[in-house]
C-alpha cells in the first residue's frame, strides 16, 4: 500500500512542531530563560501545527467525512470548519511553501 503524502507531510509537521517544542522549553527551564527564542519556537511550532491540521483535515474530508463531522472533531461548527479548512489550495500551497519555512 503506497502512503499517503498528505499524512507523511502532517507527520512530518507534528515531528517538527515537537522540536519546536523541545526547544522552547529548555530554553523556558535555564536560568536565564531566552525569551526571543522561546517565542519564536513556539511560533514555529503553531506554524507546523497548523499545517498537519489542515492536512488531516483535507484527508478526512477526502475520505467522506463531512464538514459536519469535521467540525464536531474539532469542537467548532460545520460552517466554521467550512470556512477554516474548505480551500485545499492553502493546503498545497502550504506544501509547495514549506521548504522556504525555517523548519525549526
């Protein structure tokens, strides 16, 4: 069974996401905490967070889940879902984008 480049990349941005959040809290925990540095790691963290989101979103709608189904996942109405998740292009073009985003 080939695999699923949208759940390899979501995957890929989760394994991110927990770098990011490695390193802002052994910066956190010092001494001296690196504040500019915590920030940023935790942004880039939200960022790749964000993208495996949309991702498995895009591969559930996909596979026949509903944006009603979708939002109640999500704790959120089917229309916000909607409106979050429904343009798929953001989500290719997060993909095409991803290697001019610092990784971590």
């Amino acid at each position: 069974m080939d695999e699923d480049p949208y759940l390899t990349a979501a995957y890929d941005c989760c394994e991110h996401a927990l770098e990011n959040l490695s390193t802002a809290m052994s910066h956190v925990m010092s001494d001296e905490p690196d504040y500019p540095t915590v920030l940023l790691q935790l942004n880039r963290a939200y960022v790749h967070t964000g993208d495996a989101l949309a991702l498995a979103v895009r591969d559930a709608h996909a596979a026949g889940m509903s944006w009603a189904q979708i939002g109640q996942a999500l704790g959120v109405s089917r229309q916000s879902a909607w409106e979050r998740f429904s343009d798929h292009a953001s989500v290719t073009d997060s993909l095409a984008n991803a290697d001019t985003r610092p990784l971590f």
